[in-house]
C-alpha cells in the first residue's frame, strides 16, 4: 500500500474506530483517524478534508449510525469520485448501506474481530479489490470468485426499494448462432485461464511466504501475531527469529517478557537475557531498556552503574530514549557527577530524534526556567512535539497553558482537547480537567 487509508465512520461508533486504527498502525498499515491524527488547535474541516485528498484508500464502518450519517455518505461519494478504493468495515447490521456501496466487496468484522484484521491488512497491504463490472448482473457466475475467504464478505446485490429481493435481468436472445471460440474462452466457465494462472501464482508465492523461516520473515509474522494479540504464538517467532540472531527479535520478545503479556512466561532472566543478546548485537533500543530496568530495579536490582553504562551506549548508539534517560542521570547526579547544561543537551538530542520523553522533560524546564530561560512559547512547542507522540502529562501541560494563555493564546476549547487527549493517553489529571476545566488553575506535572 503506497498511500494512506482514510478511515469514515460514525461517532456512535468511535471506540470500535479508535481500536482498528491502533490495531492497523500496529500492523505497519498507513491509517488516517481524526481521533489520533489531528493536531490539537487545527482546524478539524480543513484537517479531514486534507488527510481525504492526500488518502488512496476510504475505510468506511459501516453501521446503522455510519449509514444514517450524512457526513460519512458525503466523504465516500467525495472518495469514489476521485477514484479512491473504497473499502467497506461490516461493523454491525444495517440495512441503509449506500446505493453505490452495495457491490463493493466488504469485510466482516460482526463475528470475528481478529479475522476482520487480519482479512483487512492483508488487503491493505496487497492489491486493491477488483471493481465489479457496473452493468453484469449480480448473480454472474465470475462473482463467486470475489468470496476468496469467509471474512471479506461478498457484494451485496442492487435491489429495487419497491421490492425485497434483487433485480433480475431477462436473458437477451440471440437469432444467430455464437462463432465456436475456444474452451477456455467460454464465459460459462467460472473464471478464465489467465484469471486461473494469477490465482495458480499468488496461491504458490503465499505459500512460499508461509514456509519463508528466514530471521526476517519470522520477526514479520510475529508482528502480525502480536497486533492481532496472539501473544503467545508472537513469542514462540520471535524466539525462533532470535535463535538465528535478529536483534530486533530478541528486543521485541523481551518487551513482551517484561509486560508481562498473556501466554508468555515472566521469568526475569528472559528479560534480561533477550535484551542483553540484543545490546551486545548493536540493537541500541535494547541497550536503552537494560539502562531503564537498571535505574527501576522492579525486573532485577536496582543499579546505577550499571544503568549509566547502558544509557551512555544506548545515547552513543543512536538511540533517543538512551539520551533522555541518561539525560536524567545528569541531572539527578545518579550514577555520575551532576551535570544540569549536560542533562539539559541530552534531553535536547533526545527530542530531537522525536524522543517524547526528552521533548517534555526539555518543555518542562523551559516552562519552570530550571537551569534554561523561562520561554513558555517554547515550553508549548516542545510539548505539542510530546503531546503528539502521545506523552499524557504534555498534553495535560499543553492544556493548561492554553487555558490560562501562558506562551499561547488563551482557548478554552483547544485546552479541553489537550486534556481529552491527556486523558486518552492515561493522565488521571488530565481527565480531571477535560470534565471539569478550571481557567485559573494549572497542574503540576
């Protein structure tokens, strides 16, 4: 998939829309969704209008609130003029389907929602659905091969509002005899030979998939596990990928080790063992982790050396939370001498490779003016990169200057969408204030 894919759908409908976003991101699919995707204090017309110019693809949910919506009806006759590839969400039972949707292929998510995923990556990933003929009757015998699995749903015929069961057309009749044209070229055949061929080739290269056990191609199909939450199988690939030395494996299967994820065991020393074989194959990211446990001490002991040695090779690596913990290091005086103009560049790198962490923790000192110039204007933009990136309390922050208009323009509207925000992203003050904003009072995260 080259472009991105546009996600419609009904309000009603928001945390169904909220999850297959997620899931599909995990997934390593382009999405578009308002709720993620819009930066707070932009304008939400020209943000949605924007996004849908520059999609290829309209993931439309289709339910009985999507179809009475005239906004979702109005964004996919936008996108099928353009020639966007439509592609249908069966989220739940409805009857006002759009008249140009109705010979669409749709994928069902009603029944299985890991099935819907994986019938929908699959799609977005590989080629577009092929468009039904605009005058072939619905019940032609080539239709059936659309339904290739019980989750991409088959097209739903046209039907006459006056009548419960779809138009037939009368066959046309011919007075002269057709001229004798090849066996493979009779159209009563189910499909034509070089549609059977393109089957043949694609059903051999997925198997070929399926049997490729390169490190590469393990470490792929355990991402699939793990976003459709298939932990325990994600953890036996990575296992195997990590046997045969993909760094990104090890790391990977550590992470779900250390949370603790369902079917996968929590023994410290898988932890410490998979991200150690990581580090010591130059996965920096791994690195960082070490030096994280090490200065938490709740996997195995606490120890500061240590986390100082990890978090130094982590930051020398490349890797931006590296620089940030190392950063707070500094500044703490744990582990090595105290340095503050020291903590304060290492937050700067941090930030600078889109290391929430360090963007906040540099917004912060910014906005107190602890061991830098007091510059709320910078504090806001630091904390916007944060907040972007999903780190609550930047959000919370970011909503609080936009409510006393410190550094930004006093808007009571765009701090509640911080604080919605914040909330989303786990900040129980940020909830707090999205329910019961308070202009004068700020939080102190």
């Amino acid at each position: 998939m080259s472009g991105s894919a546009f996600m419609s759908y009904s309000r009603d409908d928001s945390a169904f829309a909220l999850r297959l976003a997620q899931d599909l991101k995990a997934a390593g699919a382009k999405v578009w969704l308002d709720q993620l995707d819009i930066r707070a204090g932009a304008s939400w017309d020209n943000a949605i209008e924007d996004a849908l110019n520059h999609a290829t693809h309209l993931l439309i949910i289709l339910s009985a609130a999507s179809t009475a919506s005239k906004n979702v009806r109005d964004e996919v006759a936008y996108a099928m003029d353009q020639g966007k590839i439509v592609i249908p969400i069966l989220y739940t039972e409805c009857d006002n389907v759009p008249l140009r949707l109705h010979r669409s292929q749709h994928i069902d998510f009603r029944a299985d929602y890991a099935c819907g995923l994986t019938a929908l990556v699959n799609q977005l990933h590989g080629s577009p659905p092929v468009p039904l003929p605009e005058d072939d009757d619905a019940n032609h015998p080539q239709h059936g091969k659309a339904q290739e699995t019980s989750h991409v749903a088959p097209a739903l015929p046209f039907t006459d509002p006056h009548r419960h069961s779809p138009i037939q057309q009368p066959p046309q009749q011919s007075s002269t005899p057709p001229p004798h044209k090849p066996w493979w070229s009779n159209p009563a055949l189910p499909i034509s030979l070089a549609s059977l061929v393109l089957i043949v080739a694609v059903a051999s290269a997925a198997m070929w998939v399926h049997r490729d056990n390169s490190p590469a191609a393990l470490y792929q199909k355990a991402i699939v596990a793990s976003s459709l939450k298939d932990y325990s199988d994600a953890a036996t690939l990575f296992k195997q990928a990590c046997k045969l030395d993909n760094a990104k494996s090890c790391t990977a299967l550590a992470q779900l080790y250390e949370t603790k994820k369902p079917g996968v065991p929590t023994e410290p020393g898988f932890v410490m063992g998979s991200y150690q074989k990581a580090c010591d194959s130059r996965d920096f990211e791994a690195c960082s982790a070490m030096g994280r446990l090490f200065y938490i001490g709740d996997v195995f002991k606490k120890d500061l050396h240590q986390a100082f040695e990890f978090d130094q090779k982590a930051c020398n690596g490349g890797d931006p939370a590296g620089c940030s913990q190392l950063g707070i290091l500094y500044l703490r005086g744990e582990g090595v001498v105290r340095d503050p103009a020291k903590a304060i560049d290492l937050f700067q790198k941090a930030c600078n490779g889109n290391d929430p962490e360090g963007c906040s923790a540099l917004g912060k000192h910014y906005a107190d003016g602890d061991f830098v110039p007091k510059d709320t204007k910078k504090a806001a933009d630091l904390d916007q990169k944060a907040c972007d990136a999903g780190h609550a309390s930047s959000c919370t922050r970011l909503g609080d200057l936009y409510r006393i208009g410190d550094g930004v323009g006093q808007n009571l509207y765009t701090a509640k969408q911080f604080y919605q925000k914040g909330c989303l992203a786990g900040d129980g003050k940020a909830c707090d204030a999205w329910l019961n904003p308070a202009p004068n009072v700020a939080s102190k995260n």
